[in-house]
C-alpha cells in the first residue's frame, strides 16, 4: 500500500468503533473519536492533512535517522509533504470509493480481490507516478526515467512486504476501533522506506 492507504481505508470501514465504550476509555479516545467525526465529514481534506502530516514526519526521520544529514533539506521536505497533500490523500481518497463500487462481493472474497486490484493494479501504478512527479517537482525531470529503473521495482517490493502481510494482521486480529491507529503507525514507517528509496542516489551505469 501507498501512505495512509490502509488507515484511510480502515477509517472509511470502521469509524463508529472509536467511539464505542464509556468512562475513562471513551476520554482517552475523544481526540480519535473527533479526528473520525471530521473524517466522515470532511473525507478529502483530512486524508490530505492526513498524508501530509505522515509524509512530512517520514522525510523528517529519513534525513535525520537514515541518511543523517548535518542539516536538513527543508525543499526536500516541502515537495515530499505536498505530494502526500495533494497527490497522495486525494487520490487514495477516490480509488477507495471506486474500488468499493467496483468490488461488492461480500465477505472474505471481496476482501481478497479488493486486496488483489490495490497491490497488483493500483499500487504498482501510482508508486511510479508518484516517483516520478517528485523528482519532476524537485528540478530533475531528466533523471525520472532512471529513477524509475532502479527504484519503481524495489519500492513496489517493499511495498507487498510491508502492506499485504499488515493488512492481514490487522483486519485479522486488531480490534476496528484500534485499525486506524495501527494502520498511521504502519503508514510512517512506510513513509520514511518511500522517502529514503525516493532520494537515494541514482547510480551510474
């Protein structure tokens, strides 16, 4: 999956569960219970906020953590964070609500053939996209091509890796009212994988 897809996808399946139990369980819960209020009301937006926020912070521990730069490449994290705003949560936005429609089978064979056209159809896809247009946006149009020969198919690897065995996981075992927040936690970590395989270094051949 892509950044915040399955959270987004969660969200959209499940959103009542935040707000279930009472007492000090429902306090704890009130700022998830508010952030999936706003998500059903304002979908786009806040899966754009949403993307974002996860992209912004992904760069961030990128530079920092794996690449250990002296000093931040704040054009770098700008381009990257309006990506996940302007491409990333809208589009996942719209292939959500497409995919529902297109896939109404119920039950667990829905669920695999919707699993299926997202890992195999979609994802593949928008992860060259989205490649491509970062390093279109950041001044280095002519290097989009190799970028894409020697990132598109370990990124859209990691990707299966990390999504399709989580998915399973969490739909499987993780209570609904907690997906969403296992999902974002997932979401960051692919970030800062998409972040680090965005900029890496193209290789002379």
């Amino acid at each position: 999956m892509l950044p915040a897809e399955t959270a987004h996808a969660a969200a959209d399946g499940g959103s009542d569960g935040w707000s279930s139990g009472g007492g000090d369980g429902g306090e704890k819960w009130s700022f998830l219970s508010w952030y999936l209020a706003l998500l059903g009301k304002y979908p786009v937006p806040v899966k754009a906020l949403t993307s974002a926020i996860l992209t912004l912070i992904g760069d961030l521990i990128c530079q920092l953590v794996i690449d250990q730069v002296q000093s931040l490449d704040f054009k770098r994290t700008f381009i990257f964070t309006f990506l996940g705003f302007a491409l990333v949560g809208p589009t996942l936005h719209f292939w959500y609500l497409y995919l529902s429609k297109l896939v109404t089978l119920p039950g667990a064979s829905g669920a695999l053939l919707r699993l299926v056209l997202d890992q195999f159809l979609f994802s593949p896809i928008f992860i060259g996209v989205f490649l491509s247009t970062l390093v279109t946006l950041e001044g280095r149009p002519s290097q989009a091509v190799p970028k894409l020969k020697q990132e598109w198919f370990s990124a859209v690897l990691a990707n299966w890796q990390l999504w399709i065995p989580f998915q399973f996981l969490n739909f499987r075992f993780v209570p609904q009212q907690f997906q969403v927040l296992a999902a974002n936690v997932v979401a960051l970590v692919w970030n800062v994988i998409l972040s680090f395989k965005a900029h890496k270094e193209i290789l002379p051949k």
